[in-house]
C-alpha cells in the first residue's frame, strides 16, 4: 500500500459516512471551526476543482487571508447536491493533489483528521488500526504543518500515544490514543476530553 492508496481509502470512507447521513445531520456542527459537516464536505472536493491559480484569485479576494480564501471556496462547493459531494469524492479518490512543498502526507493528514471532524459530532464509532495515524503524527511535528495544519510553535508538552509506539516533544506529558493527539495538533478542542496527564493544562492555553 502506498500513501496514495491510503488517501483513497479515506476519502472513500468519509463518502460512506456522508451517504449515510439525513438532511438534518449533514447541518450538524463539525469539529473544524465553524463548518457544518456539509461545509466540510465542500472543504473537501476543493481541491479536485481548483487550481494553483485559481486559489491564488480566491486569496486576493479574501485580501490575502488564507483560512478567508479557504471557506469561500469551501462554502461555494457545499451549496452543490449531496449526491453530487459524495460523487466527487468517489471519482477523485485516487486524485493526486498536494499543496505546494508539502507532498502527500498534507491530503493523508487532512483526510484523516477531516473524517474525525465529521465522525466525532455525528456520534459514528471509527473502528480502524490506530496505525493509520503514525505518519500523520509524524507529519503534524514537522516544520511543513506549520502551514495550514498546526502552529508556528508546537505545544510544550510531551505526547505520548497509548495505541501506538510513538511520543514527540518535551516538557509536562499528555497521553492518549493517536487519532486525539492528532486532533490536539491541529487545536480541535474536542481532543482534550479524550487525552489525559500533567500537560493538559499547557496544552489548553497553547490552543487559545
């Protein structure tokens, strides 16, 4: 299995979730800022609809502000039919996009941490091998996440995964199953319910 094919089975199970869903819950609040889970979902067709270019547009309207640029794009897309999203999602399963310098590890990541943002609020169990999450985790501490994925600084505590052989940083310890410390990288709130230790404290300051 490559990195692409593992990026093909998220978006293919987040088509599974939303094909499930009623009219009522595509409206329910994600995790990721202030997006519905249809507002998410058009967050994720984004990129098999806009180019290099295109995005560049969107950003000098938005005056220059990426995460601006980023929701209008990504509410523009989610006012298309349902049918239509998990459509898109199905057919460009095994599209090859990465934003620039990031490679492919940046739409791995997104694709996992996006199908918690849906999952989570929805109440859907996700029943998968917390292996999945090793080379996002190793992503999401690299100077290459600090663009769109986490902060300039990363938290001053250490992680410590309890599903998986892996821990990253210094300082106070914060421990969990992987797909949380994941969610805590990319300042989701809703993961410190699911970590616990002595940095839980330094970590809830860090995400504001």
């Amino acid at each position: 299995m490559t990195i692409w094919d593992d990026i093909a089975t998220e978006r293919l199970g987040i088509a599974e979730v939303l094909e499930g869903l009623t009219e009522a819950q595509w409206q329910t609040p994600s995790l990721c800022g202030k997006w519905t889970v249809r507002e998410l979902a058009g967050h994720l067709v984004v990129p098999f609809h806009t180019s290099i270019p295109n995005f560049a547009v969107a950003m000098v309207k938005a005056r220059g502000s990426f995460h601006r640029a980023n929701d209008s794009l990504a509410r523009a897309q989610s006012r298309r039919p349902t049918a239509d999203l998990i459509a898109d999602l199905r057919a460009n399963a095994n599209h090859h996009f990465t934003p620039p310098r990031q490679g492919p590890l940046a739409p791995l990541t997104d694709a996992l941490v996006h199908g918690q943002d849906l999952r989570i609020p929805l109440g859907i169990n996700d029943p998968r091998d917390p292996d999945k999450w090793q080379q996002s985790l190793d992503f999401l501490v690299t100077p290459a996440a600090r663009a769109g994925f986490t902060r300039a600084e990363l938290p001053p505590v250490e992680f410590v995964a309890t599903d998986l052989d892996w821990h990253f940083g210094e300082g106070p310890q914060v421990s969990g199953p992987a797909y949380a410390i994941a969610l805590a990288l990319t300042t989701r709130a809703a993961s410190l319910e699911r970590l616990s230790g002595t940095g839980i404290d330094d970590l809830t300051r860090w995400m504001g």
